[in-house]
C-alpha cells in the first residue's frame, strides 16, 4: 500500500473524489425522495381508510336516527315518508355496506319504554318516565326515598348531637 497522507491528491484524484461524492449525494438524495413518497403513499391509504370509516359511521348515525325518527312516528303515518326514508338509507356509501346494525335498534338489555305496568317493581323503583322540560329524565323514586332517609338521619344526629 502507499501512504496517502504523505502525498497530496493530484487533479485527476480531485476530480474522480469530486464525482463519487456528487454520485453519492445523488444517491442519497433518491433514496430520500423515495422514502418521502412511501410515507406519503402509507399516509394517503391511511387517510383513505379514516375516510371511509368516518362515512360509515355517519351512515350508521343517518340510519339509526332514520329509525329513530321512524319509531316516534304515530302508527298512521303516511306510507310515503316511510318509503322516502328507505330511500334515503339505499343511498348510503358501499363501505358502510360492511359495518351493519343489529336488527334492534335498542339493546335487549335496555328496560322496555312501555308504560310502568309493564316494569317489574325494581326496575319502577330505579327508572323515570317522565321527562321534565330540558329532556332530563326526572328523579327516580328511589333516589327520592335515599335522599328523605338521608336528611332524617342527619336532623337526627343534629338533635342527638345538640343534646349531649
């Protein structure tokens, strides 16, 4: 081997390190570029995917309110409203197609919305069909006996305490 520290490059040498490290650079540049453009292409297709998971779900919030709102309609109601509802649903995009809704749009598990006969005497006990004027359902009745029961011990303790 020759010692290269002891001799300086001569022009020839200059020029050919000159273009390796331009072609390195080069290199190194493509190579960054190409990177650059899988993660844009990775980013895109997860985009895409939050996009069409977005419009699934509206659809399934449109189809549940469509529901909704069909449910609250009276037993008369015109048949052309339910047909224009239908309709609407048909519409919807085909990757909502994958994600269905059950066939109940109220899980079995939730208490019936008939009236109170209907209710076993805990379940009256813990519920309240009545709405006040914000949308609020009321106070059950047993939160309404906890809280009688709670001030009477609490006079109680007042007077045991006052007179000892």
């Amino acid at each position: 081997m020759i010692n290269t520290t002891a001799s300086p490059l001569t022009d020839e040498e200059r020029e050919e390190l000159e273009a390796l490290r331009a072609e390195k650079a080069r290199r190194e540049e493509e190579e960054r570029a190409r990177r650059e453009r899988e993660e844009l292409e990775a980013l895109r297709a997860e985009q895409e995917r939050i996009d069409a998971e977005i419009l699934a779900e509206r659809a399934l919030a449109e189809r549940a309110e469509q529901r909704h709102e069909a449910a609250r309609r009276p037993a008369g109601a015109s048949s052309a409203e339910g047909q224009a509802a239908a309709g609407r649903s048909e519409k919807a995009p085909s990757s909502a197609a994958s994600a269905r809704v059950p066939s109940s749009a109220t899980p079995p598990s939730a208490p019936s919305q008939g009236g109170s006969a209907s209710k076993s005497f805990g379940e009256r006990m813990v519920t309240s069909d009545a709405v006040d004027e914000d949308g609020i359902p009321t106070m059950p009745m047993a939160q309404k006996i906890i809280l009688v029961i709670a001030c009477i011990a609490l006079v109680a303790f007042a007077i045991y305490t006052v007179t000892r």
